[in-house]
C-alpha cells in the first residue's frame, strides 16, 4: 500500500476500506506516515466526506492507537457524555455528581482545551485543592468507590486523536464531519462507559452555527456510534446567548453549585437534567425522557446531587469549604460593570462575543501551557427577553487581566442587542437524536 | 500573516492577493512554512482551483525563488518549447537545430523525469560523448556560438517548482490545472526566452485525457503567459498512439536524425513543423502557420538543420560519427519481434501501453537515480490505419532487462487494436491558441 494512492482514491471521491484507513492511521502514529501526506489526506477528506462504513473504520482505528479505560471491574452501569462546546457550558460540573447521586457511574475525562474560556478541567481546578491528573488506576479506583471521577485526559489514550488534531489544527481541517465524528466518539469508546450522551451545541457561540449542520453532526454522531457497540444519544442545544449567567472558571463552579442545590439559572437546570434524562433512558432507568427528569430534579431539590459533589470535590483532593461557602473561591480583584446604553428588550446577547470578552479578561489561553486566572470572566445580570432601563447593569465583568479590560468591555456591551418589542421565545432544546 | 488562515481562505474558495501568494511561496523555500502546511494548502488548490491572477502571482513568485537565465547578451530572438509529454515525443532533438538553423536561438533545458521513457537529456545523452551538465555560463557562451543547447535543469532556476513538484508527487496534487501551468510557465520565464511555443499532448498517452481538459491547459498557459510579458502559442497535438515509430533513448534519436535528413515519419515531422511554425509568427519571421512550415520543411530537406545538429552535438562533446552513422548509437544485444495475432486494420495502439513496455524493456527509471538502458525500447512496423496480416511484425522490442520481457511483449501485442475495417482518420493537431 502507497500513502498516495490512498491519497487520491479519497480525492476523486472513492470509498476507502476499512484495512487502508487503518494502515493510514497506523502509520501516522507511528510515523511512518509523514505529516504532509495526512495533511493532504485530511484536506481530501474535508472536501470528499466520509462514508459511515469509513468513519467507524476510522474511529475504531484511532481507539487502537491507544489504551482503553477497563471499566469492567466497577459494579453498574457507566455513563459519559460530550459536548461540542459553548460558552458557559457548566454542564459537566453538573451532571458527573448528579448520574452518580442516580446510582450510575460516570468517569468523565475532559479537556483543558485553548480557547476563550477554560476547559471543564480548567473550571474544576479552580477549586482550590482540587487535583485532575489522576492515573488510569486512580481513576478506576475512584469511579468504584465515589461513583464520580472529572479528570484530564491521559496521554495513553486515543494518541491517534491527539497528532490528528493538531495537524488539523494548523492545516484547516478541523471543520469535517467525519473527522470531527471520529474524534469524539474515539475518545468516548476508549473512555469505557456503555451509554453516552452528546450535547451539539448549536448557534452563535457554537462550532454548528445553523441547526441543519448540528443535526447532521448528532446523525452522524448517534448512527457511527451505535455502530461501534456502545449507546448513544444526542441533544442539539441552543447556544445563541450563554447558557446560564456565568462564563468563566470560577464563576461556572459558582454556578454549577447553584444547580446542585436546587437553585441556579433555570437554562443550565433544564440542559443538565435534558442530557441526564436520556442517560437514564438509555441505560433503561426511566421509561421516558420526562420521567428521568423527574427523577434527576429531585436529586438536585432534595441535596443528594450535591452531596455527591462535596464527596467528588474531596476525593480530588479539594477544599471542601469552598463548596459549601462558595466566597471562598477564587476572586477577581477587580469586578467592573458593563451598563444597559438604552431602554428596552434583550434581543440578542451573543455568545461568541462573550466567550472572547472572557479570553481578554484572562479566563482562556490562546497558547499551550499559558496560565489562565481562574477568577476571570464575565457574569451576566441580564438575558435574551429581559427588560432594562438606560443606566441598569447588565454584565459585572471580572478582571484578571487588565491590559484588555476597554477592549473586553466594550465586546460584552456590544453583544447585548437592545430593541423595543421582546423577542419571540425560543426553545432551548432544538432536537433529540436518539 | 498565518499559514493556516491562508489555506483556510483557499479552502473556502477565496481568492488570495499576490502578497499572500509570495509569502507562501517564499516561507515555503525558506523552510518557515512546513511541508504539511503547504501540502493542505495544495489540496485546497486542486479542489477550489486559482484564477487567473493567483497564477499568474504563483508563476512569478516561482520564478523570483531563484536565478534567472540571461540570455540579453545574446544578439538574435530567443524561442523556446515545453510539451506536457507524451510517447515517442522526439520533437525537441529536432525543433533545436531546426529553429538555429532558421536564425533563432534556441537554449532547451530539459530533464531527466522519472517515467516510463527518459526525458529528453536522457536521449541526448545516448549519443556518445554527450554532457548536458553545463553551468548556465556555459549554456549562453553555447546559446551565442551554435544558437543552439540541449542542458539539464540547472538546481539553480526555480528551486521552489522542484520542491513543489517534490511534494506535489506524493500527496496526489499533480494534476491541478493552475499548478501544472505554474510550473511550467515559471520554468520557462526562468529559461529567459522571447516566445515560447508549447505543445499540450492529449489522448492516452498523455497527461490531458480528453480534448476538452488539453484546451483548457492550453489556454490557461497561454493566457497566464502572455500576462507575465512574454510572447507565448499553444497547439493542442494527439498523444493516443505514439508520435512516430520510436519509443526509447537511441532509438528515438536515430528517429530524430531521419526527420533531420528530411525523411523519417510523417507524424513527427508534421507537429515539429507545426510548433516551429508557430515560433516564427510569435517572433515575425513569418506571416502564417503555413508560410512558417514551408521555411522550415525546406531547412530540413536542405540539410540545413541536420548540420545545426551535428554542431549541436560537437559543442556538447558528442561524436558526431554517431549522428552521421546511426548504427553506432548503442544497439540492443537481444531484438524480438511481436507478430500480428490476426489480419485486419490497426485500430488503435495504446500509447501508455507502449509507454509502460519501454519502461519494462529497460529505457525508463521508476526511482530517481535509476541507470537506464538508453538501447532499450519499441520500434513499431505499423500504425493506426495500417493493414496488417496475422503473422507480419507489428513491432520489434529492443531489449535491455530480459526480466520483464514476457510481460512487455504481451503489453505490446495488447496496444494493437486490429479490425476488420480501417479506421476514420483522425487529425494530429487537434487546436491552436495563440
């Protein structure tokens, strides 16, 4: 087999089996396989697509690469889920307490991805304590005993999707289908749950910035999933505005407690349980997604999800007090307010400006290894239907980097589109993929 | 300026200005921009395609990645040729001496292509005593003297098209219309002539397939060409068989030297006649196409160009008693002969299946570096529109590796079609743009 010949069967459209996709993969990672011919691979591929039959050759390829979580040793059912990103997206803080406070067990493995805003990781560390580069061992040993484990993706697994990723990166292939599918459900398969649920986030401040292209991307993601043995559904979720009213490290921690006990903004409460739902569904826990809701949002009233958090939180090492007393998080030294320019209705509040306002404050890296503070971000205290007066606050923005501080205040005032009449409600949830 | 915004806006179908075009090319010679970088961006090309701007940007910043030939010292008009190749294209052994003969100067660089047959310097150089290793000093001092040089590449002109076209070879980016016209327009601008006549081949045996795919070159080289500020023609010439009855080194040498002498097959005459024709139009030294072809049938039948040729040869360090007595060209020990399976009409002769057997018999290197067997090759006894008898030689194979000499003679007896009625006579200039 030839690299290029494999090369130009996918650049004039043919359907590569599943030994070539696996020899390509297997050779790149061991570098046999130089980058520039995977470079132009993946450039064939963003232009020619992927069949099913080769994106589950190419996931099952990528978790081959590497180690997979053996999960096996751990009594009752395991669960995981994904999200494509957004901004404010506390999902995970969330949820990894409140399936293991169900019964299930959940070991989520996350990232501390670049970006505007921190990854679930970066939010987690910033409680102080708190420990994520937990061993393969450590893990396990975790899951058995609290139930819940958040911890940073190893180096062993899926080391295909790490290489891969960084080329697609510098080579402009990220935006595929096929290999955005691939990497994902890579990870998850090597991830070791039996169920998983997956957020695509769909709008402004999300990767799928129109329905239509999220749906096909949560298709793709639940049809090649099933496919690899494994339970999958998925929600599309609205990301025009910030979920909830936090984005940020600490202030999403912040947040998440909140939603642990019962309280918080009521969009991130209905997410949470949405995805929940559809994992007590899948497992055969609920009979329908409204009774698993039903189930879950008891879990938070009555304490039990956040119980189960204080316990996570120690296990890693954290400050319990800084749970249960959230002031003691870490905090901006400087808090400024951003005021409402006129009267009338949130029309708009557009994420992605947020998300990179929150960069500019401190709260994102935009290269590997550089500290972020954990205090920064941007707090929102008003949202999309919301009435306000000239001269009302509408964002508190948390300063951990001065230097961009006029620039990020003048983002988050433009994010916000005030007009005369309220916007039409819209649904948070978009659609069920199951 | 990033690499990855640049291959992304390519991806996306946007048109990049010249700067971005020049920083990519210049990055890319200097070692700045990657190989992977470069191949995604390459791939995005082949899929989205340049106008004509963008190539004609490419071109120049190809060009300006090395030295330029100066011929200004030269007194007389400068011409040159490129044909996209083909089997048995001969053509430039002839066209050489020809043009010097008729008062032109023609300094040819050529190479030593991988492929199924040697470049042209690989059939000069079976002429005994042959160097086409000159510094490009030696080239002008040559060019002024004899008006006439057949040399190698020198690593010096264009060095970003050898690493382009390196890189090109292994990440299945060849066969995009802007990057085969930049290369060979940037070798050509680099090549310092006046007009530049080129020759796209089509058919099977031909880079170009189809009619449609060769006019579209064409006219993208002749435009792209004419905006760099030189004089350039294009013919559009039929490669389905073989362009004479000689495909090797040696053999297509002593072809050459009939078609010198006046004689020799009618087809090649006919296209050499038809580019140099074309010259002269492009430089003034003749009113049309046909007064053009008369000028020059009468230098071949004279003898003129055949005595350019043996000073051709001389100055190069050849033995001219090679030129004046063919049969002391390297001759083949082991000749067999392919006889006609059945009597009829030859059809067809598959270009690339002789193409492939010549390469089997020992005359073409499939890696770089690889000696060839400048005796090897194929002589063919009849041609498309023959009538053949079951038993008549078709073909006499000159053998240099015996080890693939079943299988070359089998893809020889193949590449004859025989029916039973004579095919309709098809053109061998197929379209003309100037």
């Amino acid at each position: 087999m030839r690299a290029v010949d494999l090369i130009e069967k996918k650049r004039d459209g043919g359907e590569l089996t599943p030994a070539e996709i696996r020899w390509l993969v297997q050779g790149y990672v061991a570098g046999r396989i130089p980058d520039y011919q995977m470079a132009a691979f993946l450039m064939a591929v963003y232009f020619r697509g992927m069949s099913e039959a080769e994106t589950v050759a190419l996931t099952q390829s990528m978790v081959e690469s590497g180690e997979r979580m053996d999960l096996s040793a751990i009594p009752g059912v395991k669960v995981d889920k994904h999200s494509t990103g957004g901004v404010g997206d506390t999902v995970t803080l969330v949820l990894v307490p409140l399936m293991a406070a169900s019964g299930l067990v959940m070991a989520k493995l996350s990232g501390r991805a670049l970006g505007h805003t921190g990854g679930t990781i970066d939010k987690f560390e910033s409680i102080p304590g708190v420990r994520t580069e937990l061993s393969l061992g450590e893990i396990v040993e975790q899951a058995k005993r609290v139930g819940a484990v958040i911890a940073d993706h190893t180096a062993e697994l899926v080391p295909a999707d790490r290489l891969l990723y960084e080329l697609r990166d510098v080579t402009g292939t990220v935006p595929s289908l096929p290999l955005i599918a691939a990497s994902v459900l890579s990870k998850k398969i090597a991830g070791g749950a039996d169920a998983i649920v997956l957020d695509v986030k769909c709008g402004d401040g999300a990767f799928m910035r129109t329905l239509p292209e999220a749906r096909r991307l949560a298709e793709t993601l639940v049809r090649v999933g099933n496919r690899l043995g494994k339970k999958f559904a998925a929600l599309v979720t609205a990301m025009d505005q910030p979920l909830g009213r936090m984005a940020g490290n600490a202030l999403e921690v912040r947040q998440a407690i909140e939603v642990l006990r019962g309280e918080g903004p009521k969009d991130l409460r209905e997410v949470v349980l949405a995805l929940g739902a559809e994992l007590l569904v899948l497992v055969g826990e609920a009979s329908s997604p409204k009774e698993g809701q039903e189930k879950l949002a008891r879990l938070l009233d009555e304490g039990k999800a956040f119980a189960k958090f204080r316990e996570l939180v120690a296990a890693q090492g954290g400050d319990v007090r800084a749970v249960e007393e959230p002031e003691r998080l870490p905090r901006a030294a400087q808090v400024v307010e951003v005021l409402a320019p006129q009267s009338g209705y949130v029309q708009a509040l557009r994420a992605r400006a947020i998300g990179l306002a929150c960069g500019l404050l401190g709260a994102g890296r935009e290269v590997k290894g550089q500290r972020i503070d954990p205090a920064a971000g941007v707090e929102l205290l008003a949202k999309v239907g919301d009435a306000v007066e000239r001269g009302q606050p509408l964002a508190r923005l948390h300063v951990g980097r001065p230097d961009h501080l006029p620039e990020a205040r003048k983002m988050v005032e433009e994010a916000f589109v005030i007009g005369a009449t309220p916007p039409a409600p819209s649904p948070l949830i978009l659609d069920r993929i199951v």
